[in-house]
C-alpha cells in the first residue's frame, strides 16, 4: 500500500522538491546580501531609538530583493491552499469519479487501511513541504523581520518610503501567516479539507472549488476573530495630545472626528495593535469633538481657531486606550494556532475514515 501510495502520488513529490530545490538556491543566493547589508547597518546591535538605522536599511534593499519578499509571502499564502486543491481534493474524489474505488476498496487491503495510509503518507508530505518552505523563507526574511520589530508601528510604514507593507512586523496578520511554525498547520488543515471535500462531493473540480472558498474564508477569520483572543490581550493607557501639525480639516464635508487626528504615546516596537481609541476620563469613547474644533465646511480653519480647538481638547483631559499583543508572544501565538489547526486537520482525517467506510460503493 506504501508503495502504491508513492506511485500515485510521485508526479506532486517532484514537483513539490524540484520548487523547493529552485527556492533553496535563490533564497541562498540573495540571503547573503540581505545578511551583509543587516550586519553593517549595526542592526545586530541595537535596542533602542533604532528608526534611523532601520530606515536606512529598508530603503537600501534592492528592487529585487523588495520583490523576492513580496513574492515569498504571497507564497506561504498559496502553498498550503495549493495543496489542498491539487494534493487533497483529488485524492478521493478521482477514485469516485473514475469508479476505481470499486477495485481498491475490495482488495486485501481495506478501506480504512487505504484511508489512512493515504491520508498518512500524503499528508505528511505536504506538512514537510511547508516546514521546509517556512524554514527558508524564515531564515531569508529575518534581517527585515527583525528590522521591522524595531520600531513601532507608524514608524515602520513611513521608514524609508516603504510601502505596499514592506516591512511589518511579523507579528501583525499580514506577516504571521508567512513565518515560523503556522504554515505547518495550515497545509495539513488544507489538505484534509480538501480530501474531506472530495468525499463528500465525489467529483473532483467542485471539491477543489469548494476547498478553496473554505480555506480562503478561514484564512480571513482566524486572524481577525480568532487569533487576538488566543491570549488576554495587553493594555497601554496614556494621555492623548493634540498638537499644531495633527490637526487637519475635511473641507469637503462638515465636521466631526473624521477632521481630527489626535496623537497617543504608544510606542510598544513590533506590537500587534488591535484598537486605538480616544477615550474620555470615563473611559467612553470620544464620538462628538468639542464645539471648538468645529470649522466651517470649505474653509481652512485659521490659527486662532486651531489654537482653540487645541485648549478645547487638552481641558477634556483625554486618553488614548490600546489594546495590543505585544512582540514578545510570536512563538506562543504561533504554537498554539498550529495547534489548534492540526488537531482539526484530525478531525477532518476521522471523519474522511468514516466517510468512506460508508461510501465505499455507489
């Protein structure tokens, strides 16, 4: 069954190695310049007031290299997603579409042995492909990654005239799916839904259709409702100061809080910021600004009536109010949404063994 399971299934392991080795030599190629460039920066050694350090190394990257980040996280994005279509959804369905599952499922070997050692042997490999993959990309991207912990988060975006997210923390959603030990999760979650899709469905391109809609739909919501309440979030509270050069004016449309920008003191390097809000003494959201930060729809406000809006604001006494993970619970984070999605990928692998013990014929 071993081997039946590895002639079947050699074509992807090629493919999936042959990628893997083309990844290897230009990661490796372009890691050292990326590595050199970190090390004279004086990165390597600093704790603390490193913005100007960071924004030079940031903007010295090379087209290429700015290109080779982009295109790695869109990468670790795929890949899991590409396993589950083309490793997971045909695994079962095909022997459906094809009727061979007649044949395979009253031979010596048994449905159930068949299932598991596909689901076994096919998963693992798609598990290894993505450890393999996280580990490189890790390994390349970690001068920028650290880089980027560094500094806060304003700062990161304005560094250097990064843009596009160059340079995010790999904490913030963005980043986290693409680094460390999460992959792993999500190709062998990807793969059992893709099998499970396939035996429910028994046809091949719907199961594929659907997997992908799933897995892109949980993809969206673990991080945004799942992920921020893996761990008590963190709290900063400090006094919010309204200053000359932060205030700005929608001349298009009225007034309200959308005219006002208030500046905070947060300022925790490579946090994972959930909410920023401006709060009242009584901890309520500030919803109306003062009657004094109030202008005229289509005209500028002039220096008296910003110097009034600034008064008006500093007597209401208010305070910015953050929720955030902080930098330091990467790991933990990681660990424990791996976790969570390798024991549903069980799940899934159990259900697709009971599955098809009651599917085995027509």
């Amino acid at each position: 069954m071993i081997w039946l399971t590895w002639r079947q299934f050699r074509p992807q392991a090629l493919a999936a190695a042959g990628a893997l080795i083309v990844m290897a030599i230009l990661l490796a190629a372009t890691g050292r310049g990326i590595g050199s460039a970190y090390t004279s920066s004086g990165l390597s050694a600093c704790h603390a007031n490193c913005s100007t350090m960071v924004s030079s190394f940031l903007s010295d990257l090379s087209p290429l290299d700015r290109f080779l980040w982009l295109g790695t996280v869109l990468l670790m994005y795929l890949a899991p997603a590409l396993m589950g279509l083309f490793w997971g959804a045909p695994l079962v369905a095909r022997e459906f579409e094809t009727g061979t599952h007649r044949i395979a499922w009253n031979q010596s070997v048994t449905s159930t042995r068949w299932t598991l050692v596909k689901l076994a042997l096919i998963g693992l490999a798609a598990v290894a492909t993505a450890g393999l993959l996280s580990l490189m990309v890790t390994w390349w991207a970690s001068p920028m990654d650290h880089a980027a912990s560094l500094m806060p988060g304003q700062a990161r975006v304005a560094a250097g005239g990064v843009s596009a997210g160059f340079g995010l923390a790999r904490l913030e959603p963005v980043m986290f799916d693409a680094r460390g030990v999460a992959p792993l999760g999500y190709a062998a979650f990807a793969f059992a839904l893709g099998v499970i899709a396939g035996v429910l469905l028994r046809r091949t391109l719907p199961a594929m259709a659907v997997t992908l809609v799933a897995f892109a739909v949980i993809q969206v919501l673990v991080p945004n409702v799942v992920r921020p309440h893996l761990l008590p979030p963190a709290h900063f509270t400090a006094a919010a100061n309204a200053q000359d050069t932060s205030i700005t004016v929608n001349t298009n449309s009225g007034t309200g809080l959308s005219t006002i920008r208030l500046t905070g003191n947060f300022a925790k390097a490579g946090a994972w910021v959930l909410s920023d809000i401006i709060v009242t003494p009584s901890g309520a959201e500030l919803s109306v600004p003062p009657k004094a930060c109030t202008f005229a729809s289509g005209l500028p406000p002039d220096v008296a009536g910003i110097s009034d809006c600034r008064s008006a604001l500093a007597a209401m006494h208010l305070r910015e109010l953050v929720t955030y993970q902080p930098a330091s619970r990467f790991w933990p984070l990681q660990w424990i949404e791996t976790g969570i999605y390798l024991v549903f990928a069980a799940g899934l692998g159990w259900v697709c063994v009971w599955q098809v013990r009651r599917r085995r014929t027509p």
